[in-house]
C-alpha cells in the first residue's frame, strides 16, 4: 500500500516509527506535512495538492494532527475522504475528540463510565454543579487542554468557585468534574486499533501531583487490563468515530471512568514501557481496512430519499414486549434491525427470533416514514440527583445569592 502519514514532525518519535514500520513490511510510507497540503474543490472534484503538486495515488492516510491545528489538518483528512482515500481517523472523529465536553457528551449516553461532569455559563449555576458533582475537592478543566495543562484540582468550594469566575471572565470554557479520589493520581492509557487493544500502561503521578500526565512527571508501568477496561476503551473509541486512539481512563471503585480519548496518541512512552511493537500494530490494521474499508454510513445514507437510521425505544408497557423481532412485523414495514442496545449490551445484527424486553432500544435502518409511527413518546428519565445522592451539607439548587 502508499501510505501518506499527516504529520507537522517527520522526526518525531511516533512519525518516525509509524514511518519506519510501514517500510518494513513493505509498504510505500511518506511523511506529508499538513500544512503543505492545499485543498481545491469544484464541481464533482475534490483535489489535494502537496507542495503544489497534485496528490493521486495514496491508498491510505494516518492522520497525526497536533492539537494546535485541528481546523486545517481536520480539513485535509476530509478533504482524503472526499477522495476516497481511507482515513486511519476521520475529520469527525478527530473533532469528536479534540473537545473534552463534546466527547463526554457523546459517551454519556451509553454505558460507558465517566466521572460525574457539568458545564454551565452562568454564575449562579456554578455551586450547584460543584455541589451535583460531590463538593469539594473538585476538578476544573479546560475544554481543550493537553498534557495535563488546564486540569486544577480545587480544594474548596470558594477556590473553586474563583477558579472558575477567573477562567470565564477569560472567555474560557470550563467543566467541573468529581475528583475521582481513589484513583490516587493513577490513570490508564489504553491503545486502541480497531476493536483491540494492543497495549496498555498505567500512569502514576509523582511528589503531590494528581495529574499522572508524562508532561507532569508522571511514570508509566506496564499493566495488563481487565476485560471491563479493555471493552470500556474499545467501546468509546467506536463511538467517538475513531480507530486509533489512546483512551485515558480513571480506575474508579465503580470501575473504569473515561477521562478523554485521544486522536493522536503518542507512541514512545507506551512502546518505551511495554516493548511492544504498537506502531507495527497500527500500520496492519491500516493495510487490513485499505481492502475492505468501513463506510461512514451516515453520510452515505443521505442519498436514498426517505430512507435513514432511527432508534426505537421499546418502554414498559409496550405491545413489541415478549413479541420476537419478526413478530414486531419490522420487515413487512421495511425497517431492518441493525443492532439491539440491551442496557449495557450491544447485539449486532439481532436474530429474528430474539424476544424483546421492555428498555431495548433497536437501532434501525428502513422507511422513515414507517419508523416515525413506531417511536412511542418519550418517557422522561429519572432525574438526578435524587435528594439522597446529595453530601448531607448540599445547598438545593437555586438558593445560593449569587448574581449574574
Ligand atoms: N476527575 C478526575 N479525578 C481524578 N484525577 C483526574 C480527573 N481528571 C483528570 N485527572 C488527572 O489529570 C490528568 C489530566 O487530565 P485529562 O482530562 O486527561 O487532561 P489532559 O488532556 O490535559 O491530559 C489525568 O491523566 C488524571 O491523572
Ligand atoms: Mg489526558
């Protein structure tokens, strides 16, 4: 294959391995700079042009976009898609990535662990959330902070709340996190391709550090995941659209808690403690998909007229309880099931015979027009917090004296 690898650092560690992987087994690799790339469109022609010269006969790009340039490096990867050329990581998933909120907001939804997060504007919301998510000592971060820069931990709520007004009158965006205690400034770096991890290590701060960040001092060690962190990992890679990324998870007392997912994961520091060959992990994956490549079936999808994906939610009650997925009368209707969520289950590509239970939700491509007569209306969730969850000391919403 004639790998193109984006990257701003040609010698860097982690280009240069990827690099040094792909020739040798044989593959075609050559290290572009993002920012050299220009992007031509007109009708019918997506184009990309390296040092002025058109770009043709890549099978296959690794994208490895620093943070600091996320508009125009997502914008080449896309730019590739629109080519057809496939894509390690996609535009979207790399966005998906690069914004701390929009990333938990993605995982929230499914059964997937996080630390307890708010994200609020106004100043009289703020001591309620630090309250909603266990008081104090709290964690306050930036959206789009790297390496462990823009992660405080705040002692007390006065500190928090200080913390927070400096930042927003700074016009910076802020979320506050629970302090995930027990984890003792230890997190685990997980490296995912595809559905796999292929390595692992687990982070530990140093002196009275709770960042665990190699940036920050903190020291690797090898480890080897339970299965829980290893399906946690390769489940929010997958629904963050990506497939190579490094996910960073808290080890919890209710297990593994996603803090982010990276789209760029470095390469030294994991190869360095584990010796493992990861980069050559990487690039067969990649040679493995040029073959066979995964379609994002969202934007395909918008073609056929009157067709799309939907969820039906199948609540208490319901008349498709007990009934099986052929009994439902899905099909005569159109609409093929292509995946049944079972709270933290994932079936893909259920049985017609599977009998269903009340809070499946089944993930369907068909009619829309059909599927809108099967979504029943919502039925709202139990809100949180329930008055039990709260510390005894909790101020309810809405009674702390703080103006805009
Ligand atoms: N909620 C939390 N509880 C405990 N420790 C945390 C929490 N959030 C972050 N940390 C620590 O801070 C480090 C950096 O946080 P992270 O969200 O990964 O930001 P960055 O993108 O800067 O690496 C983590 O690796 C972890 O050690
Ligand atoms: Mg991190």
């Amino acid at each position: 294959m004639k790998l193109a690898i984006l990257s701003r650092s040609p010698d860097c560690y982690s280009t240069a391995r990827l690099t040094e992987a792909a020739r040798n087994r044989g593959h075609d690799a050559e290290v572009l700079d993002t920012f050299k790339c220009a992007i031509d469109l007109e009708r019918g022609a997506p184009d990309l042009y390296y040092r002025r010269k058109q770009i043709e006969d890549f099978d296959a790009v690794l994208p490895r976009i620093g943070a600091s340039i996320t508009y125009y490096g997502t914008a080449v990867v896309r730019q590739f898609q629109e080519m057809d050329v496939f894509c390690a990581n996609t535009a979207h998933g790399i966005n998906n990535s690069r914004d701390k909120l929009r990333s938990l907001q993605l995982l929230s939804r499914h059964h997937i662990g996080i630390p307890r997060t708010t994200f609020v504007h106004s100043k009289r919301d703020v001591l309620p959330a630090i309250e909603r998510v266990g008081g104090a000592p709290v964690v306050i971060k930036l959206i789009e902070g790297t390496q462990g820069i823009g992660v405080l931990l705040a002692e007390t709520v006065k500190q928090a709340e200080a913390i927070i007004e400096l930042l927003q009158s700074q016009k910076q965006n802020v979320l506050i996190q629970k302090f995930v205690a027990e984890s003792k400034g230890r997190d685990i770096r997980a490296f995912v391709v595809g559905d796999r991890v292929v390595a692992a290590m687990r982070r530990v701060a140093q002196g009275q550090e709770f960042r665990s960040n190699v940036h920050r001092g903190g020291i690797a060690e090898r480890v080897e995941l339970p299965p829980e962190y290893v399906e946690t990992a390769v489940r929010a890679t997958q629904i963050m659209g990506l497939q190579v990324a490094g996910v960073d998870m808290l080890e919890s007392n209710s297990g593994p808690q996603i803090m982010e997912v990276n789209s760029s994961p470095g390469l030294e520091g994991i190869e360095t403690c584990t010796g493992l060959d990861v980069a050559g992990a990487v690039i067969e994956y990649i040679a493995a998909q040029v073959d066979f490549p995964e379609i994002d079936v969202r934007q395909r999808l918008t073609v056929s007229k009157g067709y799309g994906v939907s969820e039906i939610y199948i609540p208490e009650g319901s008349k498709f309880v007990g009934k099986t997925i052929r009994g439902t009368q899905l099909y005569e209707h159109d609409i093929n099931v292509l995946t049944l969520y079972r709270g933290a289950k994932v079936i893909p590509n259920p049985k017609p015979e599977r009998v269903l239970e009340p809070n499946d939700k089944l993930l369907c491509f068909g009619k829309l027009e059909a599927m809108r007569g099967m979504i029943p209306v919502k039925t709202r969730r139990r809100r949180r917090p329930e008055i039990s969850d709260l510390p005894a000391d909790a101020v309810p919403a809405g009674t702390a004296e703080v103006s805009d």
